[in-house]
C-alpha cells in the first residue's frame, strides 16, 4: 500500500523538523528533509531569487524519492519537512515573488494531512541558516494570507508534545 504524506508548514524555528522526527518515531514514517539546508551547506551562500524554483523541484524530488523507499519497506508515513510550498513561502517573504504559489498549493493538496506550525515557541538562533523572528513571523503571515484559505491546514500550536498530539489526532492515528 502507497505510503500516506503529511506535508509540515511553517516559518523557520516553529518545530518543524522536531515534530517531524517525533512523528517518524511515533507512526511510523521517513522524513523527507528540507533541501534548502543541503543549499546553503553545498553552495556557501543563501539562495538568490533565480535559485528558487530549482529549490522547489528538488524538494519535491525528495519527498517522491523518500516516498518510494517508504513504499519499498512497507513504511506507512512519509513526512515532507517542509512541503515544497514552504520555497514558494519564502519566495514572496524574501523576494516578493508569487510565482511558486500556485504550484506550491497544487503540489500541497495532493497530501493526506497538512500541518501548520505556528511561531509560539521560542525563536534560538542557528547561524546561517535562521534570518530571525521578523522572517519567521513574516512567513506565518504568508501561509496565512496566501495558503490557509486554499488548503485544509491543520494549525499546531503549544509545546512539542502538544503538537504531537494534536498532530497524530490530525492523521488519525491519536
């Protein structure tokens, strides 16, 4: 049987990548991981707006590549940290750029469960990577103006064992 997708949403340090592995542990399921980090590690650099689509693509390669290993070993749960929409999201934070939206939400509803993490928990610093609380922010407004009225977001709030909970409530399995 085809492995059911749980895509994460969410700005970055909103838990995303924590209640991913919680959820890989606890259903279980692989973690498709976030592209953009292997980006900045490999290039050097944080994306440029013509590095965006690319972005986009290759995490949706990942999500279908971990869904086929998880299809392989009978695996039920694939978790996409992020969905590739999140590029799309950052693509109108950083650049004012729309252009990904569209696909991004395409892409996004073709998923079992959609989790959207909001930036309540404290914001730590990881150099490189993190820009700050401003772009964390800006990029919960984005997925609330532009994707929560499109798509079913399930919203996850509190401590991370409040959002496992209410996580695996969302994918039936609570």
């Amino acid at each position: 049987m085809e492995p059911r997708r749980i895509g994460l949403l969410g700005g970055e340090c909103t838990g995303k990548t924590t209640l991913a592995e919680d959820l890989a542990r606890t259903l279980p399921g692989f973690v498709a991981e976030e592209y953009l980090r292997d980006f900045v590690r490999d290039f050097g650099r944080v994306p440029a707006a013509v590095d965006q689509e690319g972005i986009y693509l290759t995490q949706q390669m990942t999500v279908r590549t971990v869904e086929r290993a998880a299809d392989y070993s009978e695996t039920p749960w694939v978790i996409a940290d992020p969905l590739p929409l999140m590029t799309a999201v950052y693509s109108v934070v950083y650049f004012d750029d729309h252009s990904l939206i569209d696909a991004g939400i395409a892409d996004a509803s073709s998923y079992d469960v959609l989790l959207w993490c909001a930036p309540d928990i404290p914001w730590i610093a990881e150099a490189g990577m993190r820009d700050g609380i401003d772009f964390r922010d800006r990029a919960d407004q984005v997925i609330g103006e532009y994707v929560a009225p499109r798509l079913p977001l399930q919203r996850l709030v509190g401590d991370t064992e409040q959002r496992l909970t209410e996580a695996l409530r969302a994918t039936g399995e609570a």
